[in-house]
C-alpha cells in the first residue's frame, strides 16, 4: 500500500527543523493567524498549551498587520527577533505566510541570523 504524500509545507517544516539541533518548533501561518503547518523538535517539548500557541499564532498575524502600517515610512519588516529567557522567538514574512520558529536562547546571535537567512530562502515562494 503507498504511504500519503506528505505535503510540501509539511516536507517544508521538516527542513526548516532540522537546520539546526537548536530548532525547537516551526509553524507556517496563514494571513488570519491560523496555523497550516508545524512541527516540534523531536525530543522537545513545548512551553505553551496548544491552545496558548494557536493564541500566540493569532497575535503574531495581528502584529503583522500593525507593522504592516509602517512599511510605507520605515521599509518593510526583515524578521522579528524577541529573545526570552527561555526561548528565542523569530518571525520572517513572506508574501502569504508567517514563518515563526523558535531556538534555544544560548544559540549564538550569528547563527540565528544564519538561519533566519536561510529560512528566508527556503520560504520565498510563499
């Protein structure tokens, strides 16, 4: 019997993952807020109840909206970098889609800014 083909924003989230050790979670979110896809690093585990993501997820396509705002004076958002003491949360925006992931806090900044590039990359299509 063949195997369901994954989806591509599924083969996508498994990319993006396993692009670092440090990776704990990827989401690809829609315009609304919803989350398409995600996935959580094997072997982690989250600080949120899924209910406490699908809210961040919400806030998070709120704030684009916000920033949205001031592209026309400041130039469009690169990514948002929050680092918490105990998860560092970036977001990058491509045309449809919000990719949120979090890292370790104790990742070096150059290579969170190495991935963020590289996610940025992987996600233009969007």
């Amino acid at each position: 019997m063949n195997k369901p083909k994954k989806s591509k924003l599924l083969e996508l989230v498994e990319d993006i993952i396993d692009l670092n050790p440090k990776m704990r979670f990827v989401a690809i979110i829609d315009l609304r807020g919803n989350i398409v896809e995600s996935i959580m690093k094997r072997g982690k585990t989250s600080l949120k109840t899924q209910k406490e993501e699908l809210h961040f997820c919400q806030q998070v396509a709120k704030r684009r909206k916000m920033r949205h705002e001031f592209d026309r004076h400041l130039g469009k958002v690169s990514y948002v970098h929050v680092e918490r003491e105990k998860v560092t949360q970036l977001v990058i925006y491509s045309k449809r889609k919000t990719i949120y992931f979090t890292v370790e806090p104790e990742l070096s900044i150059n290579k969170k800014l190495q991935l963020v590039m590289r996610i940025k990359k992987l996600t233009t299509h969007l």
